[in-house]
C-alpha cells in the first residue's frame, strides 16, 4: 500500500474518534518512562495536509480555544492498533485503546493513543462506552484491513474481573464469536 493511502486512512481513524467527546488523548509511552493525559472534551481537531514529500504525513492536534497542540506524523505511525490490555489505572480491569504505532512490536507500545477515557462506572464495565468502541473497531477493520489491528493482552494471574464483560460487549457490537479466539482468551492474541 502506498504512503499516501495508508495515511489516509490512519487520518480518517483519529478524526472519527475525535468527534466523541469522552476519549482521552495519550502522548508517549510507558516503556520510555511517562505519559501525559489530554481530556479534550470534544474539541480537538486534526489539520489538514500542509505540505508535501517528505513531510506529507504531518498533521497538529489542536485543542480549541488552546494553545495546546500536538504534532504528529501520521507517515511515521502506519497501524492503528485497537488493544484491550490490563491496566494498573483500573486495577487491572482491561482500557480500551487504539495506538497509532510505528508496527515494530504489535502495538504493545505508541507515540499517541486515543483511549476511552470512562470504560468502567464502579464495578461494572460502561457498556455505553465500549459497545461503542467495539463497533467502531469493527468498522474501521472492515474499511482498513491493512492499517487496523486488534491486540488483546491477557489479564494479569487471578485478575480476569472486567474481561468478560469487556468481550460481551465486544460480542454485543457484533462480532461473531470465534471459537479458536474464545479458546485462546487467557493468553496474549491477535483476534
């Protein structure tokens, strides 16, 4: 696939997901050592192609009304990895992320991520969010085969709380369940 496409389509990910309010905005990466959170409350908004080969791919997140912005260049983060993975934040409960990553190792790390900012309300999963995220992970994997990926993580020993809520969720999108997927839940996969 050719640059140009695959940034296209890379594009068309981050602005539909810019258009829901409740995500946040993840610069940086864990294994370099720190994050930092955005809450744009749906006002971010991603330029559009400014200038031409070899800086084609560069876009800015802006935060309206903000001099807050990030650059990014989409050239450079060619897969958009959907990842459900154990995160310490919610006591090992799965997030719900899509990483824009360079596809050097599955997506377990990323320049930027968009992440669903509320995936749980107490003890229970937001099912108003992740059925949600479910289907537009569906959608985007139809219409971009070659850009979109899912990665599931396995939870951590003994901590499986959320996740099978998390794949009803998943199954409520309208996925159809694969039995060698549902065999292999406890361990790392590619669904």
């Amino acid at each position: 696939m050719a640059v140009e496409d695959r940034v296209a389509q890379i594009e068309s990910v981050i602005r539909e997901w810019l258009e829901e309010p409740a995500i946040t905005v993840v610069c940086g990466d864990w294994q370099s050592g720190s994050i930092m959170e955005l809450l744009p409350e749906g006002r971010a908004v991603l330029t559009r192609q400014r200038y031409p080969e070899p800086f084609s791919g560069l876009r800015d997140l802006h935060l309206v009304g903000q001099g807050h912005h990030l650059h990014l260049d989409l050239a450079k983060l060619p897969l958009a990895v959907y990842s459900v993975s154990p995160c310490v934040c919610y006591g090992y409960r799965p997030s719900f992320d899509v990483r824009f990553t360079d596809g050097r190792d599955d997506g377990r790390s990323c320049a930027f991520a968009l992440s669903v900012r509320e995936p749980y309300r107490g003890d229970s999963v937001n099912r108003a969010a992740l059925v949600p995220y479910f289907r537009r992970m569906l959608d985007h994997q139809a219409r971009f085969p070659e850009v979109v990926r899912l990665r599931v993580d396995a939870p951590r020993e003994g901590s499986f709380r959320g996740w099978d809520d998390a794949f009803s969720c998943l199954l409520e999108a309208g996925a159809e369940p694969r039995p060698r997927a549902a065999a292999r839940a406890r361990e790392t996969c590619d669904v």
